[in-house]
C-alpha cells in the first residue's frame, strides 16, 4: 500500500476514479488529477477533500518527474497530452484495477463478478464483515450507507472484497477490469449479455467470464448461481484445481410485504426482497464462510441489511403505495427487477418506468434483447431522448421500433420526459407501486420531489 506518494489522476472524475483518489488522499499521499468535465456527486465530493481540478481540461505542463505515478481513467482517450507526457517522461502507469491489485496483491482478495448483483453482493458482505468488526480493505461501485469512500485501502487488512467489472480497465489497456484481480475467492453470479459496443457478440462476451475463472488463485475457490446455465458450461469445462461451490434460490415466504428466509427451523426477515436478491444473500452467505464467518453469524448481520444504493431503493412509501428506484437498465435486470416487485406486493398494480439510456440500450440490434422483459407490470412506460441517440451517434430510433422490441401490449412508450412524468402524476397511487429503473435520471426527475408529490395526494 502506497503512502506518501505524489500520485495523478488523468480523468479524476470518473464515479470510481474519484473514490480512489479520495481514499488514496485520507491514507497519506498527495493526490491531483484532471478531467474535462465532472458532476456531482464527484464534483462535490472532490471539493469537499479539496482534490478538484481548478480548471477543467487536459494540460500537460501538469505532468512533470515529481510525479511518482499515474492513474488513467477510462474516459481519458489514448491521444490524451497529459497520458502522452506521462508516456514520454517513462512515469509509471497504472489503469485503476492494476492499482487495485497492486494494492491489495498481499490479502486474500474476494471478487464479485457477473453481468447482474455484483455491487448488492459486495455490499452484502461488506455489511457482514462490518457487522462482526472484521477488518476489510475493499472497492464497490455504488455508495453505500454508512461508507463514506466506496474504496478502502490499509497496510493491516487481510482480506480485500472487490467488485469485479467487466468493462475494460483503460484506454490503453483493453483488458475487463475483473480480469487484472487474480482472485483468491471468486463469485459469479450469471451471464447476460452487455456492452455491445465492446463485446460485439454474445460469444465474445462469455469468453471474458472464462477468462474470469482461469485468473482464479491455483486452490482458490469459485462460488457460482448453478441457474446460469452459461456459467455452468464454463464450470462443467474447466480442468482448474479450485474448489467449485454453486448456490441457488434458498427457501423464503412473502407475508403482508415482508419476505422471511426459512434456514431449517429458523426463520430470518429480511429488509430486502426479490429472488434475485435472495440468490445474491444465498452467494453473499457462502463467501463469508469461506473467510471465517458462520451462516449463524452471517443471518444475524444480514437482516439489517437494506439494500445498495439505487438497487430496489425506496424512495417514498406508506401502507397503500410503494415508490421504488433501481439501477437496473439490461433486459436481465430489467426483468428480475419488475418480477421482484409485483411478487412482493402481488396484490398492488404496478406502473413500471424504464429509461433506455446506455450505448447497448439504445442499439437497434440489441433492442431486441429487451422482449417480454416488461411482463410483470401492470402498465410499463419506456422512455428514451433521441437526442441521446444523436450523443452517441447511433442510428436513430422510433417509439414503433421501442414498442415493438418489448413485444407486450401493456408497454407505452415516450420520448418526452414531461410528458412521461404527466401521464405518471395523473394516476391515482392508492393500492399501486411504482418502480423507476434507469442508470440515469430520465433527464432530470427527482426522484424524491417526485414521490413526495406522488403520496401527498
């Protein structure tokens, strides 16, 4: 673990660059960075610790051999000035997951990884370690309640949990960034197709989660969803000497909203609910019996657990209506997502919101990925800005194309925010739910000014 370094980050801003340089700044070093634009909640938490750039934009007068090293952030492109005077001046380089191994290659490191629960199981068992006063380095890529920096690193910790992203690490290093972790205990979750834009065919794609296991530590141990049947043709082909271990659905029951785990003779209530949120604990509780921690202990914690930020997040309720947020925005998780409501409240109609805001999302091709995934709802509004298309110059969408893609009768679609959030605020809410999914914000909805106007009424 560095300390008292002079490090640079070269696009500072970045939702888990920022929390690295945050946290590599409380343990010690002096940190600085660039970027060409930064919003909150970087922007905010950057001043906060006093690490904002003064000026936005690239200068490469800031790079100079006092810098002991750079860390290069995936929105900063290979032509970048300051990357080239780093390049030129031979200064050591670091994408952010080779920081992170480099950091942590001395602990027992977890890592979570899987196209879907990936930061709800990380911060599981972050949860449970923090519970029973376990010490923990880790890196998550949502904030979570309670933490301050989503990324720790210390000279103490002996275990490292890690979030396992499939994206790549950097501009010049085009590996995914779960590949650079060499994982001592190892979690996938499943297997559904994303990032169109760099994983090109479904094929590809998987290839990558091989490549995932056979990082894996020679006696380590692979913990994986024995639903995926993707997962379980890596499993069933791999000649690695780690140890295999498969979770599925445990048992549970939903009474009068609350879901109850059933674990032999006891019982356990949850604050979450959802079963792929119950397939996450299941994949959560055997991770932290592989370092230490009973399923006794492990119950014990995890029923105070509320939830990741923005997965299945209340914004507003009462005892007629349930208002809900989620990061959910593939079909997979768009799916499970919605299911998971209405089977929690079976007896509420459900308006369900979805946002098609990412690259893959808003792909003509990959458009159809997103058939029957709406089913669930009772009625299911499908937003999407043409002028995000225009952004990341793909080929133009029509609301016909979006309506047809999901191929189900109770899907409306738009392309004009204000008029989603009329035809939203027109609905009486009383014995109905509401569900908002996107990994945006549907061009500037709050959320919770909207819940509260949705419950006063």
């Amino acid at each position: 673990m560095n300390t008292n370094k002079n490090i640079y980050f070269i696009a500072i801003g970045g939702s888990a660059m920022h929390n690295l340089a945050i946290a590599l700044h409380l343990s010690g070093n002096k940190v600085s960075g660039s970027d060409d634009e930064i919003f909150d909640p970087s922007k905010g938490r950057l001043e906060k610790y006093g690490l904002m750039p003064t000026q936005m934009g690239w200068d490469e007068s800031r790079i100079n051999s006092d810098i002991d090293l750079v860390i290069l952030g995936m929105h900063a492109r290979e032509n970048n000035p300051e990357l080239i005077k780093a390049q030129e001046l031979g200064l050591p380089i670091f994408s952010y997951p080779e920081y992170i191994y480099e950091a942590t290659k001395d602990k027992i490191r977890v890592v979570i990884g899987g196209s879907h629960g990936k930061t709800t199981i990380t911060s599981m068992i972050l949860h449970v370690l923090n519970f029973h006063k376990i010490e923990n380095d880790y890196m998550v890529g949502a904030q979570l309640e309670g933490f301050e920096v989503m990324v720790k690193l210390t000279a103490s910790a002996k275990i490292a949990v890690l979030e396992g992203d499939e994206y790549l690490s950097s501009p010049i290093d085009r590996r995914p960034k779960f590949h650079l972790y060499s994982p001592n205990i190892a979690l996938l979750t499943g297997i559904a197709w994303d990032h169109i834009n760099v994983f090109p065919t479904f094929e590809n794609y998987c290839e990558q989660f091989e490549i995932f296991v056979n990082k894996i530590e020679e006696q380590g141990s692979l913990i994986y969803f024995s639903g995926d049947k993707e997962i379980e043709k890596i499993v069933s082909k791999s000649d690695r000497k780690i140890d295999f271990v498969s979770y599925s659905t445990p048992e549970y029951s939903i009474y009068n909203g609350v879901t109850t785990l059933k674990d032999g003779s006891q019982e356990v209530e949850l604050e979450i609910f959802g079963e792929h949120n119950l397939q996450n604990l299941n994949g959560a509780r055997l991770v932290c019996e592989k370092i230490g921690v009973s399923s006794a202990q492990f119950y014990k914690a995890i029923q105070s657990f509320g939830g990741a930020s923005k997965r299945l997040e209340t914004v507003s309720k009462n005892s007629k209506t349930h208002i809900l947020k989620d990061f959910a925005h593939s079909p997979s998780k768009l799916k499970a997502t919605t299911k998971a409501v209405k089977e929690q409240y079976p007896e509420r109609e459900l308006i369900a919101c979805i946002e098609l805001h990412t690259f893959s999302s808003l792909n003509q091709e990959f458009l159809a990925q997103y058939k029957n995934t709406m089913l669930d709802a009772d009625r299911a509004f499908v937003y999407f800005s043409p002028k995000a298309i225009e952004h990341k110059k793909l080929a133009m969408l029509s609301e016909n194309d979006v309506k047809t893609a999901f191929f189900s009768e109770n899907v409306t679609v738009f392309t004009n925010s204000d008029e989603l959030m009329k035809t939203v605020k027109s609905i009486n809410f009383e014995n109905k739910n509401l569900l908002l999914m996107s990994s945006g914000n549907f061009d500037g909805v709050d959320f919770e000014a909207l819940g509260s106007e949705l419950l006063s009424k």
